[in-house]
C-alpha cells in the first residue's frame, strides 16, 4: 500500500507543479511589461554624449546597467544596435533608422555593473544614407531580465536636439 501512495503523491506532483509554475511565469510576465517607463527603471539607465549634434552626426549613447544581474536586449533597432532612436513628431515618439542588414536578430547581454557604448548612425545599416530630420530626440532602450520571460522594461535617454 505504502509503495501505491508514494506513486500516487509523485504522479499528483508531477502533475501539479507544472500548472504551479505556468501560473506562476503569467504573472511575473504580467509585472514590468510596461513599455511606456520613463527615465531609470531598476537601475538601467540610457545617456546620450551630448546636448545636441548635427544631422550627419553619430550619436554617441551609453546604457549602464546598474542591477546587480545581467540583462539581455535584441539588436536591429537603429543602425542595427540596441537601442533605438526616436524622434518627436506632433507630440508622439516616432522611431528612426533601423537595420537593413538582412540577418537575424541577436540577443544581446549586458553584464551587470556595465557600460555598453552604443554608436548611432545615421547611414549603418542602411540602404541609403539618410541624415538624421532636425528636431526633438531620446533614445529608447528595452530589455528583459532572463530570456525566460517575454516581459520587458524600456528606459529613456533626456531628451536632446539635432539641429
């Protein structure tokens, strides 16, 4: 008899530790998902060198991640980095630049306690060599914890200008 309850409470637990954790993982995917945080979120933090630069210009951006765990982000946002450029048009961000390389997307980790430095040009990855509209800016940055979980934060730059 003993040797049928074993079985029986291991098979129970088998069963029910799954649904345990998949209710589990739907709600931490729930917390955090909020893409529209602004400034710095946990300790992530995205800076721009400058308080403005030229249509032609690089932008230089750093992303300090201050958590005291790796983070993982995807590349082919603007000029095929990590991060992307927006632009304020009629009071809504708009993105610009993108990536035309044609190859998969990367996951890519930031260790904790680093600065990444990003360079954002207005011709990598590009088709076509475009400058960079005059007008207001941020940089946007989105990550995720683990690659575990679909949920994700993003943190902006200040705002700066190109002129």
């Amino acid at each position: 008899m003993t040797g049928w309850i074993r079985k029986g409470v291991l098979c129970g637990l088998l069963i029910v530790a799954p649904i345990i954790s998949l209710a589990a993982c739907g709600h931490a995917a729930g917390e955090g998902s909020d893409v529209s945080t602004t400034g710095p979120t946990q300790g992530v933090v995205v800076e721009v060198g400058a308080a403005s630069y030229a249509t032609s210009d690089t932008i230089a951006v750093t992303v300090r991640n201050d958590l005291g765990v790796s983070i993982i982000a995807t590349d082919h946002q603007t000029s095929c980095t990590i991060v992307q450029l927006q632009m304020q048009v009629n009071g809504a961000w708009q993105n610009q630049g993108g990536c035309a390389l044609g190859i998969a997307t990367r996951q890519v980790p930031l260790a904790a306690g680093s600065n990444t430095a990003v360079s954002v040009s207005p011709s990598a990855g590009q088709i076509k060599a475009n400058p960079w509209p005059a007008g207001s800016y941020r940089v946007a940055f989105t990550y995720r914890a683990s690659a575990a979980t679909d949920a994700s934060e993003t943190v902006y730059s200040a705002p700066f200008t190109v002129k």
